[in-house]
C-alpha cells in the first residue's frame, strides 16, 4: 500500500496532495518539474553574460566529483564546519527547542549527524527531512541517518530549496539548517528573494542555523577552488555533460577549460568555464542555439564570502533574530543561529524597502 503523505508529519494540510512517493522515506512533487531545468538553462545561457544555476552541477558524476573536492587538502571549508559543528552542535540544539530539522541542500548529511545526535541526547526523538535535488544523495542520508540513528524519522523531499520550505507545517516546531556556505551560490537578488521567502514561510517557534565562508586572503581562497588536482574543474566542466543529457546539445568538453578567481570587489570567488575555439551551441527541440566565441566565459558558480557581523544584522531586517555566533580558532568560517521574530508593522515596513531598493 502506498504511504500518503498525511502520514509524514511534516506536510502542512495544504501542501499535502502535492507530494508522491519517491523511494522509501523520500517525496517528490507529483508533476511539473520536467520542463524546470530545460528553461532555466536557456535563460540564463541566453543571458549577457551567459551564466547558469548551480543546481545543473549535481547530476550523479556532479555529486561524486563534489563528494571528493571537500576531501581536498586545498578545499577547508568542510572540516572547518564539520569541526565547528562537532564542538557546538550540543549548544546549539539547546537553543533551538524544536521536534524537526529540515536542511536545504543536504546531500549525504555527514556533517548534520552532530547536530541529529545532539537532538537525541536533549530530547531522545525528533524528525529529520532533509530538502535536495538530488535524489541519490537523499539515499544517502536516508541509509546513513537509519544504520546510525535509527530513533530519527526521516522524510527526505526531493526538490528545491522553495518547494520544500513552503510544504513545511508551520505549527512544527523547526530548526531549518542552511550550511556549507552554499548560500555564498545566491548572486545578490536570488539573496534577497531565499531570504524573503524562507522567513516569510518560517512559523512562530521556528529557528535558522546558516553555516557561511568568511572573507580572507586572495591566495587561500584562490587555492580553495583551483586545487592541485584539477577535481574543481572537472565537476565544474561536469555540468555541461549534464545539459547535454537533459537538452540533447552539442557542448564539447575537448574545447572548453576552467578559470576561478577572487574578485575583492563582489567579496565572491568566481568559477568559469572558457570557450577554447569559437562553436556554435545548439538545443535540438527547443529552436535555441548560441555562438560560444573563443576565450568568452560562462559564469556556472559563484563562492560568495561574508563578514559574520554584518550579515546578522542585515537577516535581522528579513525578520530573522540573531541568537548565538559559532566559529572555529583561526575565525575561518560561521555558524549563525537565528529565531525567526515577530515582526512589527514598521520592520515589516523596512523589509519591504530593503527588498524593493535591491
């Protein structure tokens, strides 16, 4: 007999009809993704300058590759979290009282099993659901979350960010967890419109853990993302095997190459990849095709980095109220607590403007 989703205990009444089995423990939307990735990918590859989501970078060969780069000696932002995360996950459940975890982008979950742990010792249960768009890395974290900490239910939502944050019951008590610096992918207006989104669908006793890179020298953060082996650039380049699988295009791996650097100004490291010969790009069945010219870029990620400070107070203008700030000993990188406040008229007045000026 198939599970209905009214079963899970974390869809909102609304939300349920939308959602489907996927696998075991795992939803996914019951229609209209398919034709998502084929749009995004012609808007922005059309775009001046040619640009693309990062969401196209996680294909199976994507998640692998990314798997190995935080396992680069080059790449510290992972154990540098997974560090912090160790020491203070503990403190960090204490504050945030809740029965759920939902983490955005949560791929194989290593890192948040200190904090599942953690709402096990204070509170003996809890639900973990996990939001990704990958769905062997929801595998993943399911089998991982059941052989270790089997007392946890887990309900995996296979989708983005959005979908899953809206079908959340905001009378369940949440902690929604946002880490690896993945927010530092958002350009500045994707920033403002998670931020708006995300707070404005958090409930009354909800909470937000946001783990984010912090700015430091060129060179370290140049290293980071142009490492010694080259795994940075293959799973950059990776992403155009992707589109031609999902579009049936023409992009050749023999005539492009990898370009990152630190640009001050926008505090954000920038990945490329470089046109080697000037070709002609075409998307059979979409009536679509570009000249990619020789050395023109494709922008397919950005790394932005934060000053912690002002970050807090700039979330504290979406409605989000700072509790607690976590780093580690060389102040490398930021786990920022917040709780989600009850906004007055005049703050709301205040988001607003914010928003609109952007």
């Amino acid at each position: 007999m198939r599970k209905n989703p009214k079963n899970s205990g974390i869809f909102s009444a609304i939300a349920r009809k939308r959602w489907r089995p996927a696998a075991p423990s795992i939803w996914t939307l019951n229609a209209g993704r398919d034709q998502e990735p084929a749009r995004s990918i012609l808007q922005t590859l059309l775009d001046q300058p040619r640009w693309l989501e990062p969401c196209h970078l996680y294909d199976k060969p994507g998640c692998r590759l990314f798997e190995r780069i935080c396992e680069l000696p080059e790449y510290y932002l992972t154990r540098t979290e997974n560090s912090i995360l160790r020491e203070k996950s503990g403190a960090v459940i204490a504050q945030a009282p809740v029965q759920c975890i939902v983490e955005l982008g949560a791929g194989s979950g290593k890192k948040t099993m200190h904090l599942l742990r953690a709402q096990l010792r204070q509170r003996k249960q809890g639900i973990f659901a996990p939001i990704d768009v990958s769905l062997t890395g929801l595998r993943a974290s399911r089998d991982a979350v059941k052989k270790h900490l089997p007392e946890f239910k887990f309900q995996g939502l296979h989708g983005r960010y959005e979908e899953g944050i809206a079908s959340i019951d905001r009378t369940l008590p949440t902690l929604f967890i946002f880490l690896g610096s993945s927010v530092g992918n958002f350009n500045r207006s994707e920033f403002v419109r998670f931020f708006s989104f995300l707070a404005g669908s958090m409930g009354p006793k909800d909470y937000f853990l946001l783990g984010v890179d912090r700015i430091k020298e060129t060179e370290i953060l140049e290293r980071a993302y142009n490492d010694s082996q080259g795994v940075t650039a293959a799973f950059i380049l990776n992403v155009f095997q992707n589109i031609n699988r999902l579009m049936r295009s023409n992009f050749n791996a023999g005539r492009m190459r990898y370009h990152s650097r630190y640009n001050p100004e926008w505090q954000q490291v920038e990945m490329y990849a470089v046109s080697t010969g000037t070709q002609e790009i075409i998307f059979p069945g979409h009536s679509a095709s570009f000249v990619w010219k020789e050395n023109e870029r494709i922008l397919v990620e950005i790394s932005r980095k934060f000053e912690p400070s002002r970050l807090q107070e700039q979330l504290r203008l979406f409605g989000l109220e700072p509790l607690a700030h976590f780093t580690d000993s060389r102040e490398w990188f930021s786990l920022l607590l917040f709780q989600k406040s009850n906004t007055s008229t005049t703050e709301k007045g205040r988001v607003r403007r914010y928003v609109e000026n952007k």
